[in-house]
C-alpha cells in the first residue's frame, strides 16, 4: 500500500510529455493541473526534444506553462525510428539522473512518478526516489519490450530487447504502485514480478476545463474550410492524429476502395496531423482520385477542438496486433466523445469504449467492405441519432474519464 501525505511535492517524468506550446499529448499538463488544484507542487520533467513536440527545434531549461513547471532534461534530436531515436533515449536515461539530483537538492520530491512511454529513465527515477525517501510509481503507456518485439518485429533476444526486460521486471518489482493505461495488462505485470495487489487501472481522459476554455472559436484556414463545407451541406467525417506506419492510415484508404457515395449526398474525409507517411497516403489518394479526402497540417489542440463541434464523426482504424489484447487507451477517442460526436472505429482490443458508451460503430481490422459499409451506414443516419449517439459518449466520458477524478485516483491509498 501506498501512504502519501495531505501535501506533497510531487515529480512527474514522461519522455514523451505535451502540453501547450510542448507537444500535442498533454496527459502529463492535465494531471499536474489537478494536482496543483488539490495543492499538491508538480514538476514536469521530460527532454529538451522529443519527436512529438510541436516546434522541432526543442526545448532548453525550465518554464512555467500556464502555471505549470516543465524541466527540460538535455537530449540530442533525432529523425525517425532509427539509431539516433535509441541513442536520444539513452542519453535521456544517463543525464536523467544528475539532473533530477540538483532538482531535489533544491527541494526533495514526496513522491516521483515515472512514465514509461520508454522506460529507460526508470532507473534514474528510481534511484533518486530512494536518496531522496520519496515513494515511486511506474505508470505504463505502452509495454515495453513486447511492443517492440509485437509490433517492431524485434527479435526477443536481441539486446535492447533484453536489457529493457531487465528494466521493466525490475520496475514491476520495485515501484511502490504500477500505473496502467491499459485495463487488461494486470496478469502480464503480475507475470514478470508484479505484485497483484499494485495494479492500478488509470486510463487516458479529458479536461473538462479545457473544453470549456476553448468554446471560442479562433479563425485559421481548418476552420474556415470546415465552416464552409458544412454551409454547402458537407458530411464531415475527421481524423485528428499521428500519420505514421502504427496509425493504419492506408487500411482508412484501402477501405475508400469500396466507399459509395449516395446519390445526393455530399461528404469529405478531413484528414489532420502529421507523420513519415503524411506524404504517401496524401499522393496515394490523389493518384485514386479521392478528391473527396483533405489534408492539413497538424494543428494545437485548442484547435482541434474547434474544429471537433463542426464536423459530424470522427473516425480512427488500427492494425490488429496481439499487443491490443491488453487494452486501448486512445486520445483522440476521448477527444470525439468530449466533443459530443459519434465515432466510427476498426479495432480489436481487450476494451470496447465505443460500444460500452453505445456512442459509435466499432468494425474488426481487415475487412475494408465492411469499414466502408460502416461509414455509408452512418452517413445515413438521422441527424437527430448522430446527436443521441454522440451525446452517450460525452456522458460515458464525464463519468469515467475527467482528469480530476483520474489525478486522485492516482494518488489513492
């Protein structure tokens, strides 16, 4: 059991940490938000660069972002997934530690929570959470080394393989509570040292503040597109996120291949964000003559937001990997149900958000026709069960996903 004092300092290290004006994935900015409203002090730490940073010249020192402390630890910049991503790692696990030992010089941490979007800072967080008496968490983005071994395709004997084996059996054991996003990870933990009695399930959410804060709306050339396809009378299906090989965009387009558009309707797939495959799948579609498809930049989330009380679905597809059967916890989900939007989804995980809010359609990986019949079908509904649909998945989000109930459940005994 974990005993934590009425107010504590607490240190919350992500290598992947967003927030405004950092980068688009801001799980870190909304839990030190609650924390801070609760009276706790929060550091943020996280590298000085990161691939998914919005501004990809970096980061340098400290800053306080809407009240927020963010510490930049030193890492190199890299492109890619390849060897200078890995080294970019490492070096953040190697200076992770000095740095994090001036920090608590200047005021020791009562509790130090590690997030394993990779997991070799750990033993720096570690390290320091017991010179400093502090207790520690390990909070479990992604599992690592299975990810890499599922979906990378890495041998499970190769050496990076087996050292962060090491690493994650080593946290399991160590951490004085295990953090899940995933609600089916429990036996896998528990399998390699885990005590079950650390497990706690706390998933990705959303900030009520947030929503209510961004309900201006704010001119840029998304949002005057999207405000005129809609006065011409546009179905608006959208996607906002990553644009990369994991994402599955291109199963989005083999499954256009059997898309019909009903006569008298006028639709538009509005796709937002960017990644290594931006490129490909925008060439892929003007090559086919889906006309019908929209690109745009990756944009703040503020805007995304906006944007999502526009447009009439959102969607989003997935590989289908063995790695899901612990569980999804996506943002972007969270993000169309916040909206009040119904959603359209092809995955196959241990969880079923869409259908346990009854706010969507949901379809299995690999069956284009029927992800295509899927879309037709919704394009075709009354716009008055588009409204009760999506409203479900607003009410569903309230009740299990606001960041400040997830920011205490955290912090529970």
């Amino acid at each position: 059991m974990v005993v934590l004092g009425s107010t504590m300092n607490i240190w919350y290290i992500n290598p992947y940490a967003g927030g405004p004006g950092v980068g688009r994935y801001w799980r870190s900015f909304y839990l030190a938000n609650a924390w801070q409203a609760q009276g706790h002090d929060v550091e943020i730490i996280t590298p000085g660069y990161h691939h998914l940073m919005d501004d990809d010249s970096g980061k340098a020192g400290g800053q306080v972002l809407e009240g927020v402390s963010y510490n930049f630890v030193p890492a190199p910049k890299y492109k890619g997934n390849g060897l200078g991503r890995f080294l970019s790692m490492l070096c953040f696990g190697f200076f992770l530690f000095f740095f994090l030992l001036r920090l608590g010089l200047k005021k020791r941490p009562d509790l130090v929570l590690y997030s394993s979007a990779h997991p070799f800072g750990y033993p720096a967080a570690y390290l320091c959470a017991k010179l400093f008496r502090s207790k520690i968490l390990f909070e479990v983005r992604d599992i690592w080394p299975l990810s890499l071994v599922e979906i990378a395709g890495f041998n499970k004997f190769h050496p990076v393989v087996l050292v962060l084996s090491l690493i994650e059996r080593f946290a399991y054991y160590s951490a004085d509570a295990v953090i899940s996003l995933l609600p089916g990870a429990k036996q896998h933990m528990v399998s390699r040292g885990m005590k079950p009695g650390k497990f706690r399930y706390v998933p990705n959410g959303f900030s009520l503040n947030d929503i209510n804060a961004s309900v201006e709306s704010q001119g840029s050339s998304l949002l005057d597109d999207l405000m005129g396809f809609k006065s011409q009378g546009d179905f608006l299906f959208f996607y906002a996120g990553a644009l990369g090989e994991p994402n599955a965009m291109h199963l989005f387009l083999d499954a256009l291949h059997f898309f019909e558009i009903p006569e008298g309707v006028s639709v538009k797939f509005i796709i937002v964000g960017k990644g290594e495959q931006s490129a490909e799948l925008n060439a892929r579609c003007r090559k086919l003559g889906y006309d019908f498809v929209l690109f745009y930049p990756q944009v703040d989330k503020a805007e995304i937001q906006q944007a999502l009380r526009v447009v009439d679905v959102g969607f989003f597809v997935m590989h289908d990997l063995p790695i899901y059967r612990f569980g999804v916890s996506l943002n972007k989900l969270y993000d169309y149900m916040a909206a009040g939007i119904p959603v359209i989804a092809s995955y196959n995980a241990f969880n079923d958000p869409i259908k346990e809010a009854g706010c969507g359609m949901s379809v299995v990986p690999g069956q284009p026709e029927q992800l295509a019949h899927t879309f037709q079908e919704m394009l075709l509904l009354d716009g008055t069960v588009l409204r009760e649909m999506g409203a479900k998945g607003r009410l569903f989000l309230e009740a299990n996903f606001e960041y400040t109930s997830l920011a205490r459940r955290i912090l529970e005994n």
